[in-house]
C-alpha cells in the first residue's frame, strides 16, 4: 500500500452559470471541468451555446412567399395575367396582339383575329366583303373578276363591255338587243318603213314609219334620207336615233 498524503481542496468559483472544480494531491494537480463552462462549448444551459445569433430561419433558407405552389395557369401568362390566347381580342394568338390595332369589332377564333362583319357582309381573311358586289371577291372570298376583265354583278361575273343584262353598268339592260363596247346597240324597228332603217332604199324613208321616231330624226337632220336613203342615212341611225344603232 503505496501511502501517500494528499490534500484536498475544493474550491468553487462562481462567475455566471460557470462553476469549476480543483481536486489536486501533493504530486500533482487534476483540473476536471463538469462540462457547464464557457470554455467547453458543448451543452452548457445557455441557450446560445455556440456563441451566434440565431437565426429566424433554422433551415437557412429564405421563406417563400408562397409556399403552396400558388395557382397554375393553364393558358398563357401576359404581364402577369392569365390569357387564353385562342379567344382574347388583346391577346390573339400571342401576347399584345390586339385585333385590329385595338380598334372596330373584331374577334379572336382559334388565335386569329376575325372582323365581326355587319348586314350580308362576309368576312374574307381580316376584311368583310359584299360578295354580291364585290369584284375581288364576288360570290365567294376567292372569285375574282377583275382577273378576266369583269365586273361583280348579283355574285356573278359580268362582263359589262358585251353582257346585255349588264352592259355598261350592273343592271342596265339592253332589253334583248346586244351591247357592243358597254353600250347597247338595238337596231331599230322596220315598221310600215318597207325596210328597216339599217338597210339603204333608194326610194327613202318617209318620217314615223319605223314608229319609234328614228326616221323622223334622220330625216329632219339629213332630209335628202327622204327621198334616198342611202349609206349615209343609215349611218346617221347611230348619230341620231339613241339608244338604237346600226352598228351592232
């Protein structure tokens, strides 16, 4: 048995929360620390045992505003707004594409702009038509009659330079008679005249036969017609007998 003095001493110390404990012997001096000092870090009752400021968020991270996921938009974001692009007017198609700059009546079909056409009229691409009446597109968006010289007359094409139903103009007849270079050329009628006006009698024409006045005009501007009635008589038919012609 080894005899040994020893000499205990404890001392506490009091600083705070810490307390501290010397045991020691004449050979030598253990320091045991019981773990509630600053100086070990690992546990002690303050609540900051590490010696920072903690945080508000203990992940780290910063919270987002919407921590949910939000609402899903299943058309498409403009500015910040939820658009469907196949039907919005301001939005038609994609983003900022107003129909019609923004101005007339208009709406967006399938993501295209449409005119919102008024009366009979017809919407061809972005513009509206009168198809009875309308030379590019006369019937139907695509008949145009311009491309053969014509003219959009009740959704048909006319040609108004020879059509006797339209000569001249849409809806000006020639009652029957032909129209020769948008006018129409009627001959005039025989009546008692023995002839008709259009074919030379070299014994003439006496005024009001034909009926209609024809003669009677040649005749009191040219009265040798009266008498002998000559090329030159049935050339004036087309000077002074309007609307009838010899030169159909």
């Amino acid at each position: 048995m080894v005899h040994s003095i020893a000499r205990i001493a404890t001392v506490t110390l009091l600083t705070g929360a810490f307390v501290r404990v010397i045991s020691g012997c004449a050979t030598g001096v253990t320091q045991v620390d019981d773990g509630t000092g600053g100086g070990g870090g690992g546990g002690g009752s303050d609540p900051d045992a590490g010696g920072g400021t903690p945080g508000k968020d203990s992940g780290g991270g910063t919270p987002g505003k919407d921590s949910g996921g939000g609402p899903t938009c299943n058309n498409t974001l403009c500015s910040g707004k939820c658009i469907d692009t196949k039907t919005d007017v301001s939005n038609c198609g994609s983003c900022g594409n107003a129909c019609g700059g923004g101005s007339g009546s208009w709406s967006c079909v399938a993501g295209a702009c449409v005119p919102v056409c008024t009366g009979s009229d017809v919407a061809c691409g972005a513009t509206c038509y009168d198809l009875t009446a309308t030379d590019t597109h006369c019937g139907d968006c695509k008949t145009d009659c311009t491309a053969s010289g014509g003219a959009c007359c009740s959704s048909a094409c006319a040609d108004l330079q020879t059509d006797g139903n339209n000569c001249g103009a849409c809806g000006t007849s020639c009652n029957g008679g032909a129209c020769t270079n948008g006018a129409c050329c009627s001959k005039p009628p025989t009546g008692s005249c023995g002839t008709s006006p259009c074919s030379t009698n070299p014994n003439g024409l006496f005024p009001g036969c034909d009926g209609k006045g024809c003669v009677s005009a040649v005749i009191n501007n040219d009265p040798f017609c009266s008498f002998d009635w000559d090329s030159f008589c049935v050339q004036e038919v087309d000077l002074y007998c309007k609307p009838y012609k010899c030169g159909c």
